[in-house]
C-alpha cells in the first residue's frame, strides 16, 4: 500500500525532529542530494548491443546473462524506456552513452569515422530532457578487438586505429559539453591482456602509455569534456595479466592529470572502492566512479543499498566536496526487468548519498576527540534513524512513485509497450 500525501509529510516531520535532535539539517541534505547527478548507463537498456552491426560480438571479457523479453531494439525505443526509467527517479540525472550507440542510418561507419553527427538525436533527447550525456569509446566488439588488444596491440596498424577511435570519442565528448553546458566526461576502457601467463608484462604497457598520450594530445576545453580512464584487475580472458590495471592506471592519472575511474566490480572482492576515494583525491582533482555490485567476480550485478554501497555513498559526501566525484552506474543485468534495473540500481545509490549526508556530524567529532567508543556508538545508532521517511518525502517532492510504486508504473508501461516487442 503506497502511503498518502499526508502520512508522507506527517512521517517526515515527525523524522526531522529525530533527525534535529542529533544535529541534522534533513532540508539542507536534501537540496544538497538534488544537486549530485548519477549517470545512468546506456548499455542497461539493451545488453550491451549497439546499433552498429559491424558483426564483432561483444567479447573483450564482457558477458551479458538473462533473457528477459523486451529488451530495447533500436535508438527511439532505448530513448523511450530512458525517459520512463528517468521518470521513476528523483532529481535531474545524466546519461552515460557508449560510441556504438550512435546512430548511422544503415551505413557502415567505423569506429574511426564517427562524429558528433552521428550522435545528434541524442543531443536532441538530452536537451529535451534536461541532463547532461557522458562517453565511452567502444574498445570491443569489432573484428580489430578480436584477439583482445586494443591500444597496446603489437600491431602498429590495429593501435592507429584504436588510437583514432579514442580521439574522435573525446571530440564527440566536447560536443556533447558544449552543446548541453555541462562538461562531458569521456572514459576510456580497454580489454587489454592475457589469458596465460605473459612472457614480457612491461612491453604492452609501454605502448599502452604511448597510445594513449596520442589519444590525449590534442588540448580540449575542460568546461566541455573530461578525460577518464579505467583499470581492471582482470576479466574473462584477461586472468593473467590485465595491461590497464589499477597501478598503470593511478600513476599515468597523477602524471598526466587525468581522471581515475574507480569501478566497483573491478577490484579484489576483499577490496571496497569506498576506501580509494579519499586516498586518490589527495592527488587528482576530480574521479569518476562506475558503481556496480560484484557477486564473487565482476558479474555487474545490479546496485542495491548494500553495505558496500552505503560506505560509497558516505565516502563521496565525507570529501567535503561531492562535485570532485562524478558518479556512474555500470552493470547489466539481462534477467529481470531492465527499465526496473535502472531504477532499483539509480534510486539505491541516491539513498546511499542521503544516508550518508543525514550522517550526525557528532560521530567525527567524537573521532576528532579520540573517543572511538562514542564514535562506533554512533555510528550504530545512526544505523535506526528514519532516513526512510525523508526519502520517501525527497520523491514525493521530486514528482516521482514513493516507496514500490514506481514498479506499477514499470509493469504498466510493460504491458503496453516492452512486452509487445518481440
């Protein structure tokens, strides 16, 4: 049962006298949430296809399970279920795009000869929708890709190609800044490695370095796009040696002052990136995150509030600065529902962001003061305060379904369109 307008604002009166008596301001946590943007990602909609059809597969280490009907079959019914997905979510969000999700009106265009042109019906929904676009170039699924090396390819001709892929993937980035007013962040990820154990590791590296330096060399404004890259510790096919790990990936970021991307799934399990932030912030300005949920592996689990993601959640406000954080979504999950995937995946990590600004600052205080037994009583304590009621007030206000009824509005829309696509 959905609870009334009244008992929403009842409950979150009654939560902001619990909440003010130990200190919090819940308007002020809310209108800070209704400034933190997640980027949705593209790939959710679709499983990771593309409107390309070159005929490459997906490869590169990536596997999508589930056969769940309706999934998106062209760029308008991807944009539509978007707009239903946007809908069930509180706040103005963005939208992470991926280079073969352009749109090429039956020719065969390469990855090497894309272009904002190809891209401009997405500015158009951008624009309409008022957020702001994200980019990937797409380093996998194309016959170049097919024996898992891209930019530290040997071959000198496959790394001119990727090379020039990356390059234009940062100009079609600089469009989508420019012509949306809000910086693009573009974010290259490549399937580079071994399957077995590698006879020389420092070689591909080197002309990993390399490539990319070509990718960066060309000066674009800051206020349009942002370059990113992205480690692993290993994928399918890659267990041995991962070219693009975490360490190649920090010290070219510190060197070249480029944005880290830290990937939830792409660490040790024992591993949480919630304790990378603070420390990779000491020496880059800005990070990105791609937020997943890991099940034993990088499996892309769908996002849900667990504790993993309640920790990131806390440590992107405890910064001091969440704008120094560019949050993101990535997973895939083929299984179940995929406009529902988004939204249990977006409205999560937005509960994990006001959780953590609801956060009573007299646990840091008794930090501060060396008092760990106040602090760890604290910190449980806080555990039980009705952070419930004022999200379900945030999305009522925000003109979206509080509680589950946002999953009524996803089976209707299933019933008259996904469920009819075949």
């Amino acid at each position: 049962m959905v609870p009334s307008k009244k008992h929403i604002e009842s409950a979150f009166r009654l939560a902001s006298e619990r909440y003010a008596a130990v200190g919090v301001n819940v308007e002020r946590a809310i209108a800070a949430l209704a400034k933190i943007p997640v980027s949705l990602h593209c790939w959710q909609g679709d499983d990771v296809g593309g409107f390309e059809n070159l005929g490459g597969g997906l490869g590169g280490g990536l596997a999508v399970t589930g056969n769940y009907p309706g999934k998106a079959r062209t760029p308008d019914e991807l944009r539509a279920d978007l707009d239903k997905a946007l809908s069930l979510i509180p706040g103005r969000q963005r939208l992470n795009l991926h280079a073969f999700y352009g749109e090429f009106g039956g020719k065969k265009v390469d990855r090497d000869e894309i272009d904002a042109s190809h891209f401009k019906n997405w500015i158009d929904w951008a624009k309409q929708q008022k957020i702001g676009l994200d980019f990937n170039p797409t380093c996998f699924a194309h016959p170049q890709a097919a024996d898992g090396f891209t930019l530290s390819h040997a071959d000198k001709g496959i790394r001119k190609f990727w090379i020039e892929h990356c390059r234009r993937s940062r100009e079609i980035g600089a469009a989508f800044g420019k012509a949306l007013g809000t910086p693009c962040v573009t974010n290259v990820w490549v399937p580079d490695g071994f399957k077995d154990t590698p006879a020389d590791r420092m070689a591909p590296r080197e002309r990993l370095a390399e490539s990319l330096d070509e990718v960066f060399k060309k000066p674009l404004p800051p206020k349009h796009t942002l370059d990113a890259v992205e480690p692993k510790l290993f994928g399918i096919g890659t267990e041995s040696c991962t070219v693009g790990s975490a360490e190649f990936y920090l010290g070219y970021c510190i060197t070249r002052k480029k944005l880290l991307c830290l990937d939830a799934g792409h660490f040790h399990p024992t591993e949480s990136i919630s304790d990378k932030i603070s420390s990779v912030l000491i020496y880059l300005p800005e990070i990105l995150l791609h937020v997943s949920r890991g099940v034993r592996w990088d499996s892309d689990h769908v996002v849900t509030l667990s504790d993993d993601l309640l920790s990131i959640g806390r440590e992107i406000i405890a910064t001091g600065n969440p704008a120094r954080v560019h949050v993101g979504l990535d997973y895939f999950d083929a299984s179940i529902n995929r406009i529902a995937a988004w939204a249990i995946g977006t409205r999560s990590m937005l509960k994990a962001l006001l959780i953590g600004l609801l956060e009573p600052a007299a646990i840091r205080r008794a930090e501060v003061a060396g008092d760990t037994t106040a602090r760890l009583s604290l910190q449980e304590e806080a555990k039980s305060l009705p952070f419930g009621a004022v999200w379900d007030y945030y999305c009522e206000s925000q003109g979206v379904a509080v509680g589950a009824a946002w999953l009524d509005e996803v089976r209707t829309y299933e019933k008259a369109v996904t469920g009819k696509r075949t």
